[in-house]
C-alpha cells in the first residue's frame, strides 16, 4: 500500500503528512521574500499562520475523537512517517518568523518546539515501526514520504543555524548541534534513499507507487543544501564550522547536486504516470508534498549561490521561484475545490 493508497474520510481519515500545506506554503513565502516579491511574501506568511494554527486544532481533534485511527497511522509503514511534517512546518514557520516577520522570540520559541517534536517522533515512529510483528514488502512500504524525517531533522539545523549567530555565548553550542543535526540527517538521507532507488530498480513500479512524496526525494536534498549553506554563513559564529569550512561547503555543493539530479528524473516518471499510463491527476493533500521541494529548491539554490560565491546559479532560482509559486497555486485551487465539493457532497 502507498502511502496514498488508504481512502481519506473527513477528519478521522485526515492523513498524518497534512503538515505539509503549512511546510509548502512557508517555503514559497521564503522563496519569494529572497527572489524580491515581497508582498506576495507577506501574504502567505500570513496565510501560513492561519493554516499552521487550524492544521493543529485538526490534529487535536483527530486525536481526542479518533485515537484509533491515529494509533493505525503510527502502525502504517506509509502513513506513520507523515507525522513528521509536524516538525519541518513548525520550523519553517519559525524561518518565516525570522526573515519575514522579524520576530526573533517567536522564531526561538518555534526552534525549540520543532527540536521537541523530532526528539519525541524521531523515536517514537522508528521504534514503533521497528518491533511491530506484521510489517509490509520493501516494495510496499517503503516511498518517498520516509525522507520526511530527514526534512524534519534539517529543518530544526536550518533554522537553528539562523538563530544561533543572535545566541550571544549560547552561539557557539546552538551551532554544533544544528551542525550535528545537518550531519546526522545527511547519513539518515543516504540510509533511507538508498532503499527507496533499490525500490525503483528491482520492483514492478505501478502508476499508483509514483504518489507525490517521491518528489521528497528531491527536497531532502534540497533542504541538506539550505541548512549547509546556513552554517556556512554562521560559520564567523562557531569556532568548529570554521575548522570544518571547506568540507561544509563541498558537502553542501554535493547536496545541491543531488538534488538537481533528481528533478529530470521526476520529471519523466510523472510524464509517465500521467501522460502515458493515464492515471488521473486529482487533488491530494500528498502533493503538498511536491510543491514543498520546488520551494526549497528555489531558496537553496540562491543561498548555495552566496555561500560558494557562484553568482550564476541565481538565476535558476530566479526561474524556480515562479515554478513554486504557480505550483503552490495550482494545488491551493484544487484543495479549495476539493473542500468545496466534500462539503456538497455532505449536504446532499
């Protein structure tokens, strides 16, 4: 089963992954606050909020009135990694506080949450998935959406990376963990898409496999790149980035790559999804999960352009930065009238 593959049902069937609005729309408006549409940026910081705030009040409810359908999500191979969306969009939301909005407390505060959530799901969903008995084929459980812890653990890195030069004497200890954090996250990436490009070279691969968080394979290299670029920048700020200087910057560009890599390869498999096997292209609250990497994309490639001193590679964030947008609109439409016709239907 995909991690698509279980049918939504209002908010018992809310899907853990929904984070993702909250994580797709923060990084569109950082894209933007970056590339100089500023009022754009501004808009949907403030949507952003609105939407963090209502996605928590959902995820309260499911858990008071669903539990065992929250408890099933934690048992899923496909579905339990989506809890940690929670983590990334709390972080991004925190960036957005600080570049946007301005407000270093709030941003603090945010960082400190996001560490406390990862810190309680990073655990918590990979020892729950470790000792259940009855676990699914490779080829059925493992996709795309796995590479969300990774996003999750580089998001607390890149936020605390932009947070720490502002720490006073708590700079240099805030750094090496949000270095630690980018290090240990690159080795869970390598881990983790390791399997997944086992998937997609020895098993059958049916149109339904190809749901949108294998764009994350993308995305979690995208967002490696940020959070290198981040401590590269701090690095005046911590005594061990300065020592290590030439490796994060080599290693920051090798995520770049990755990450480039990958979009082709994307590209065609969803040429092939939809255009050859035909299978319907219809609104799923997955494909957050897709405009997400398109707007990470963006930011990483115009801070890796500062960090290596390469003034060229702007201009693909320059092109990028439309590209997320007009994604994040076309998946935003189709939410709108996706709740639209839920809320016919449950009339009639």
């Amino acid at each position: 089963m995909t991690a698509s593959a279980q049918p939504a049902g209002g908010l018992a069937g809310m899907h853990p992954a929904y984070f993702a609005l909250a994580m797709a729309t923060g990084i569109v408006s950082l894209a933007c606050e970056l590339l100089g549409l500023h009022v754009i940026a501004v808009v949907l910081f403030a949507l952003n909020v609105g939407f963090y705030a209502i996605l928590w009040m959902l995820l309260i409810a499911r858990v008071l009135r669903h539990r065992d359908r929250v408890r099933a999500d934690l048992l899923h191979h496909g579905r339990a990694v989506g809890f940690f969306t929670i983590v990334a969009a709390t972080c991004v939301l925190g960036s957005q506080c600080l570049v946007i909005g301005e407000c270093f407390t709030a941003a603090l505060v945010l960082w400190f949450a996001g560490i406390l959530l990862w810190a309680i799901l990073i655990y918590a969903v990979f020892a729950i998935l470790t000792v259940k008995v009855d676990k699914p084929a490779l080829a059925d459980g493992i996709n795309g959406g796995w590479l969300i812890s990774v996003v999750a653990a580089q998001s607390v890195s890149v936020l605390g990376a932009q947070l720490g030069p502002s720490l006073g004497t708590h700079a240099p200890a805030a750094l090496v963990f949000s270095l630690a954090m980018w290090l240990g996250a690159g080795m869970l990436y390598l881990w983790i898409i390791s399997l997944i490009f086992y998937r997609y070279m020895f098993f059958t691969m049916s149109p339904s496999d190809l749901a949108p968080p294998y764009w994350i394979n993308m995305g979690a290299a995208a967002i490696s790149t940020l959070a290198g670029t981040m401590l590269v920048a701090a690095a005046p700020h911590s005594p061990v980035i300065d020592q290590m200087l030439p490796f994060v910057r080599g290693f920051t560009f090798m995520w770049w790559a990755t990450a480039t890599w990958w979009i082709p390869m994307l590209l065609i498999l969803g040429v092939w999804r939809h255009g050859i096997r035909k299978f319907p292209l219809r609104y799923d609250p997955l494909y957050w999960g897709a405009v997400f990497p398109l707007g990470m994309y963006t930011v990483s490639t115009a801070r890796l352009s500062r960090a290596v001193e390469a003034s060229s590679l702007i201009t693909i964030s320059q092109v990028f930065v439309y590209v997320a947008l007009g994604a994040w609109c076309v998946v935003a439409a189709g939410m709108i009238w996706h709740l639209i016709r839920t809320r016919r239907s449950s009339r009639s």
